[in-house]
C-alpha cells in the first residue's frame, strides 16, 4: 500500500504513547549508533558524522555542520527525558545514557570548532544555546548538572546575540557576522532563547519585529529576512517551514493574550500553507540543511499541542500535524542491513520527504545524511510527548 494510502487506512489502528515511545527508541538507537562517532578517535568524544558510508578523513576536513550537531543535542535530550521519565536508557544499560551522550557531544563540538562555541552565524549559536539550555535543566532533574560548562556556553554565546540584536532595520536578529541580513532563522530561536532564559523584554522587542516585518499578511506565516543590499533593505519573501517553530515556541513561551493569539494563528496558517495537499503532513524540504526543516517545525507544534492556554481547535491541529507527520516518517521507513555496523540489529533509514518510501529517496548503496535522520528521530520524540 502507497504510503499516501496507509495515512488513511480506516483500519489501521492508532498508535498509543508507549509506540510512539518505542518508534522514537529505535530512531535514537539507528541515529546514535551509525552516525555516532568518537572525535580522532579520543575517549570520551561524541560527534555525528555527516553522511554514511563516509570517508574519515574527508569527515575531519569538510563541513561538519555546527547545526546539525546542536540538533543532534536538541534530539539526544528528548530522548533523555523519556530515560527520566521511564527510568529505562534507550540503548540498554551497557550503553552510554541519552544525557551523557549528549554531553559528550557538547564538549566534541567545541573540539571540532578549535575550542570555541562561537562561530560566523548566529542562528547556528542559538540552535546550539537552545539545545544546551534543555540538557542543562535535564542535568539537574537528573542530579548530575554541568553547571560551570553550561554557565560558560550561555554567558559567551549570550554575548553574541546580544551584539547581533541592534537596532538596524528598525531591530531584530543579524543573521552572520557579515551583518547584511536580519532573518527569521536567527531572530525566533534568539528570541525563544532570551524568552526562555528570562530576558522577557528582549524577546518581546525581537517577536514584534518579526510581526510587523516578516509576517505575511495575507499567508500568515513568516518569510525568511530583510537583505541590505546596496544600502537599501530588501525583503527575502521565501517562506520555509522550520522558520515557522521557533517563532511558535517564542510566542508560547512569552505567553499573553495577544501572543497566544498569534500562535493560534500561526498554526492555523501552517496546516493550510505547508502541509501536502489533501494530508495533514508536514512537506518535506529536501536533504541538505533542509532536511531538518520538517522536523524542526514538529518539534514546536508538538509544545502547542501540549500547551492548555491555546484553544482546543488550535492544539487539536498541532496535534494531528504532528502524529500525521510522525506517522508518514515511520509508514516510509527501510530497514539497512548494510549499514549495521556490526551492532547486529538494522538501522532504520528514514526518508527525507515524508510520504515518499525510504526505499526510493535512499535506495541501498546511497550515502545518508545526517539530517535527515535526525529530522524523523525529533518528529518521532514529539509525538511521544503527545
């Protein structure tokens, strides 16, 4: 049967949390035990790799990706919360814990960045900062917190969104220390950070600048930025799906009525503008960076979805975004034997389009990226929060 099809098979029963729990396992096992490698081979280092099959030198000279390792944090700490909550790790006991991994592998991205946390972007630092600040607050429910690593990466990377935040182009977030382009990609997760880490006014001054600049009128939902050009501002009106979360996270963390508001319309405008038609599936974005882009998205309508001061309709369509989408990642998966890397037990590979099979967008013998499977792991970690 069609993947399309099987979304609407009247007999296919409904997955309960402990599946969606035990779908996003198996995507945290097949994730950390293919792509997961050590550093140069030093103990104690944890990194992804960028693509499997891959050349371990070309690994240490090419892109690495600073995003998709924050990501990468982002994914191992939703799987270490469902380790609190279960008391049960998601590799078995012989294996590092979700948290600890996690930890390695904030430690190996300053390694892999010559022992720094900044780098030329600044959404990648907030993607980074994000995902720390999670494992942080993780740390502590576990009794086991890092605090002075984590105090250390807050108080450098706060600083640069501090800098970057200006009031050129009437506010918002640069994008690169090029500083020709104020975005959506740096100004919602810098926003969600300020707002999550108590600096209510600065995220409230972000947010309404991508009100009143980025929001379209008429859509509903954000384009990319203002590009200077020439000196003069001009409007990027691409409209990508992941843009669309972190705005969503921001508004709900800063709450209040207007802000609820929009992130009810927010949701309204994703389920008409970026599902596939006649679904109520996430489009998919490609490989690349883009391949994260759905999953981003899923990873904030599920905090929607979960959050009471929305109206029911409203969380009720986050809702079913997220478990259609989950849903589409999971009916699309392969099984790779050829990528077991002796661990005994296939891998799963997901596809980067939802509704497209595994089978046909990574047949057997391509190269995987990364990405990619961490955006079907995320999708699957927000559905088991549902």
């Amino acid at each position: 049967m069609p993947v399309h099809d099987a979304l609407h098979h009247e007999s296919s029963p409904t997955p309960d949390a402990a599946d969606w729990a035990g779908r996003a396992n198996q995507a945290a096992r097949s994730v950390t035990r293919s792509f997961g490698r050590r550093l140069l081979f030093l103990p104690g280092t944890h990194i992804g790799a960028i693509r499997i099959p891959g050349n371990t030198v070309r690994s240490l000279v090419g892109p690495w990706h600073y995003w998709w390792q924050a990501h990468y944090v982002d994914c191992l700490v939703d799987a270490g919360r469902r380790e609190l909550a279960t008391k049960t790790r998601f590799d078995g006991d012989s294996r590092p814990s979700a948290g600890r991994l996690a930890s390695r592998l904030v430690t190996t991205i300053r390694l892999r960045n010559l022992l720094r946390f900044e780098n030329h972007y600044y959404d990648d630092m907030a993607w980074l900062a994000l995902s720390t600040l999670r494992l942080e607050r993780l740390a502590e429910e576990t009794r086991k917190p890092g605090r002075r690593r984590n105090a250390y990466i807050r108080k450098r990377l706060t600083l640069q969104f501090d800098s970057a935040s200006t009031d050129d182009l009437g506010g918002g977030t640069f994008w690169s220390t090029k500083r020709d382009f104020k975005n959506t990609p740096a100004t919602a997760p810098v926003a969600l950070y300020f707002a999550r880490t108590g600096r209510r006014e600065r995220a409230q001054s972000l947010v309404n600048w991508l009100n009143s600049r980025l929001l379209h009128p008429e859509r509903g939902v954000y384009q990319d930025g203002i590009r200077i050009r020439n000196g003069e501002p001009v409007l990027e009106d691409a409209v990508y799906t992941y843009n669309q979360g972190p705005v969503l996270g921001a508004l709900l963390e800063l709450g209040g009525q207007e802000n609820l508001d929009r992130a009810a319309h927010l949701l309204e405008a994703v389920a008409r503008e970026l599902t596939v038609p006649g679904t109520r599936v996430i489009r998919g974005d490609g490989t690349g960076d883009g391949g994260l882009f759905t999953g981003i998205l899923v990873r904030y309508l599920a905090l929607a979805g979960r959050d009471h001061r929305l109206p029911l309709d409203a969380r009720n369509t986050a809702r079913k975004m997220v478990f259609s989408t989950a849903e589409a990642f999971w009916a699309s998966r392969r099984e790779a034997p050829d990528l077991a890397r002796g661990t005994g037990t296939p891998p799963l590979i997901f596809s980067p389009s939802p509704l497209r099979p595994a089978g046909e967008t990574y047949p057997a013998g391509a190269g995987v990226e990364l990405s990619t499977q961490l955006q079907a792991w995320m999708t699957l970690e927000a559905a088991a929060t549902l």
